[in-house]
C-alpha cells in the first residue's frame, strides 16, 4: 500500500535538494543585480565632491572651449530693440571638445598693442578726488576693531584701503527706458554716495556702450548702452569695471572698441577686454593711502570662442583654460601690494556655487590674488574662505532689469578693507534690486538676505547683524 521508507527519504532528500538549489540560484542572481545596480550607480553618479578638492598651486584649470551653443534663458525677461529671434546660447557652455587649449594662449606672446587701444598696459591710476576717503565711509568698523579676528584682517592691521563691488550693471531694454526719462543718476540716487566715500568701486559693466555696432547672432538677449550713462556711473564714485563677461561684443567687435573709447574719454579704467589679447589680459593699477592695488578681470562664459581676444582680435580675457590668467595674477602679485580678481563664472539662478566655480577660484588665490569677486549667476552665491583670502562666488544683480525670479531681485555691496600685506575683511550691505536702481533693504528682509548667504556658504563663515563676515571658528 505504501512506498518503502528508503524512498521516501530519497525522495524528500532529492526535493529538498532542488528547494536549496533554487534559493542559492536567486540568491546569486540578486547579489549580481545589486552589485550591477552599485556599480553602475558609481560610474555614473555625481562626484562633484572629489572634484571640489583645492587644487595644487598655481594649477591650470582647462575647460572644453565654447564652439556649440545651447539656449537657456537669462535671468531678465527685457530684451533691447536688437534682440534677434534666435535664443541666448547657454551662460556657462557645456561645449563640444577643442582640440586647442585656447587661442590667448599661443596668441599672448605675439600680441602687439593695436593703434586702436585705449589704453597702455600696467597703467598706474592716481587716487583721484574721491580716493581720499580711507575711513571706509559708512562701512563701519569692517571687523577692523573686533575682538575676534576677522579672516584675512588681524587686529591693529594698520593702514587699510575700503573697495566696494557690485554686481551686473546694464543700460539696455527697460533700464534704458526708464533711465532715459527720469536720468542716469537716478540708479544712485538711493546709494547714499557709498562709492564716493571709499577708495576703490568695481562693477561688472553688461552692456556694450556704442551708438553703432552690429547686434550678435543667434542670441535672445543682445544689450546695448548709451554713452552719457558713463557719466553718471562715473559720478557716483565708480573707479573701474570688469568687461571679461558674455554680454560684451552683443554689437560686435566694433561695439566692443566703441566701449573702450566710450570709457577712455571719461577716465574709467577697465579690465577683461581689448583691442587683443595683451590688452584683455592687463592688468590695472590703482595707488591708494600708499597701498599698490591691481585689478584683473576674467571670464569663464562666453556664447563662441571667437569672442576670446587674439594678438590682433578684440575680444574678453578667456579662463576656460586659465594659464594666460595664472600667469597674468602672478605678474601682478610681483608688483602690488593687493591683488583683486573679478570673474564671471557659474550657472544662472542656480545659488549655490559649483566644482568648477571652487576649483577656479582657489587657483587664483594659489598663483597670488588676495580677493576673488565673482558674479554672472544674476543671484547671490555662498563666501568661502580659503588660505585667508575670501571668495565671493556670486555678487549678483545690481542696475538690472526684474525677472520673475525672485531671487534675482536679491543684492548687495561688497565692501572689503585691505591691508599693505593683502589681508581684507569682508561685509555685506544687502540691497533690493529694483528695476534700474540698487535701494537698500530694511533691517528685516537685510537680516533675512544676511542668514541666505550664511546657508550658501556652507557652514565655511558666520556673518554678523551688520554684514561682517567672519571665518566659521573664529
């Protein structure tokens, strides 16, 4: 009736056998999917954060050179009468690879002053009338007399200089509009004469000034400025501006001398761009309270790679690959007691700054700069301190149209004091940037802007009630 006992144990064994070897056969095959699934995930994840690393001194940063475009918005939705239908070519190129590093480099060494330059290389600007401020105006002590140190400026520091820097400055589209009705001064008339009253201003001037020009191809925003919107910005205190950016040959390269006459005629250094790549690499200097300061500008954004100025090619002072730029920093640092780097880098309306941003700037301060000042996202960015320096990653908006993004309407002054030895304090003024004018925030949005750039920094700085910014620890 029943089977032997034997076979039965047989058979339960050899049941008993298959069940192991299907959970040892999904066994293996889950294990292989995680592992696929790990690996993969490694390949391509993001490492952003191994390629945050400081960099060796002095290294060459060299990025892929700007021959494709991509379209991407800009932060203003104002466009000026040359806008042509095509869209602006993304603010920080992901471009297709160059078989050359950069044209200013083999270019640089060849470069001869064109007949058409504005200027002589290395030139020395006196302190001029409204350099005799040193006080710092109405900055405050500037961590100057703190208790704690400030990063960068120890206590009885001595003799100091106080530089201001702002962000993007255009005269296009409806700031134009507006300032043509109501006058140029009208983007100051709120500044309370802040740059009047310290011995250096910088801004980063977004807008070819020329009454000719031809408006650039295959772009959305294509800016423009009238001449005599120089002399307000010249009256109210600024002392030199930074054209390395993606906005200064809009009307071409003619548009680009016309600037640089425009700014000649009215005694307003700049730095970034030339009639060739000798002069977009000069450096400017500035004698102030006995302090040697050098200024040099830089872009990392620029739609085509023919926009980068050759040995006899207007154009702006390219960092994709930083060596011309390293080189021209340590030059200066031979020469000055302070060196200042503004640069135009990072993503548009993205606030935190990036790898590439980091990297960059860290290369700078390697190869001598005191103080790297940066701006293009059209938003405030985080503070970093490295090596005792600051870098300001993003400056953000200053005379500028109103996007619908509201962190764009989010601004401040920089203003930094230096010593002879080219250690700087840093403090914010935060302001609101209102179409075509920079007005100072109340003390409750000011605090709220305050804490912002505290959570972008990283946890690398803590900034006081009145805008001092101090080293994390210190």
């Amino acid at each position: 009736m029943y089977p032997p006992r034997s076979r039965t144990r047989q058979n339960n064994k050899r049941s008993t056998k298959r069940r192991r070897r299907r959970v040892w056969a999904w066994t293996n095959v889950s294990l292989l999917l995680l592992m696929t699934a790990m690996l993969t995930y490694y390949f391509i994840g993001d490492h952003d954060k191994e390629n945050a690393a400081p960099p060796p001194p002095s290294e060459a940063v060299v990025s892929p050179l700007p021959d494709a475009v991509t379209p991407e918005p800009e932060a203003t939705a104002t466009v000026t009468p040359e806008v042509t239908a095509s869209a602006e070519p993304t603010l920080e190129p992901s471009p297709e690879p160059s078989p050359e590093a950069s044209p200013a480099q083999e270019n640089i060494a060849e470069a001869t002053p064109s007949p058409e330059a504005s200027r002589a290389p290395e030139t020395a600007i006196g302190s001029g009338d409204e350099g005799d401020g040193g006080d710092g105006g109405d900055g405050g002590d500037g961590g100057k007399n703190t208790g704690d140190a400030v990063s960068g400026l120890p206590e009885n520091a001595g003799d100091t200089v106080t530089l201001n820097f702002a962000g993007d400055v255009i005269f296009a589209g409806k700031v134009g509009e507006l300032l043509q009705k109501k006058g140029y001064d009208y983007s100051y008339s709120a500044l309370n004469g802040v740059f009047k009253k310290d011995d250096l201003t910088v801004v980063n001037l977004e807008t070819p000034i020329t009454t000719g020009g031809v408006s650039a191809e295959n772009k959305q925003f294509v800016f423009k400025g009238a001449p005599e919107a120089l002399d307000a910005l010249k009256s109210a205190g600024v002392d030199a501006v930074n054209l390395a950016n993606n906005h200064t040959l809009d009307q071409g390269e003619q548009g680009l001398l016309d600037t640089l006459s425009n700014l000649s005629k009215r005694g307003i250094p700049y730095v970034g761009a030339g009639a060739d790549s000798k002069e977009a690499y000069t450096t400017q200097y500035f004698e102030r309270q006995g302090i040697r300061i050098a200024l040099l500008g830089f872009t990392r954004v620029i739609p085509h790679t023919d926009w980068i100025a050759g040995a006899k090619k207007p154009g702006v002072a390219s960092v994709y690959d930083s060596r011309e730029g390293l080189k021209a920093i340590a030059a200066a640092k031979k020469k000055a007691d302070l060196v200042v780097v503004v640069v135009h880098w990072g993503k548009e309306r993205v606030e935190q700054y990036d790898a590439t941003q980091q990297e960059l700037g860290h290369s700078f301060i390697d190869a001598g700069a005191d103080l790297v000042m940066g701006g293009h996202p059209h938003v405030l960015q985080g503070i970093e301190p490295y090596k005792g320096k600051w870098i300001a990653y993003s400056t953000g908006n200053f005379i500028f149209t109103r996007s619908k993004v509201p962190a764009t309407w989010e601004t401040a002054v920089f203003q930094a004091q230096c010593t002879v030895k080219g250690e700087c304090s840093l403090k914010l003024s935060p302001m609101d940037a209102e179409l075509g004018q920079p007005v100072p925030m109340n003390d409750v949005d000011g605090q709220l802007l305050l804490n912002k750039v505290h959570s972008l920094s990283s946890g690398l700085v803590t900034i006081r009630n009145d805008g001092t910014v101090v080293q994390a620890g210190k």
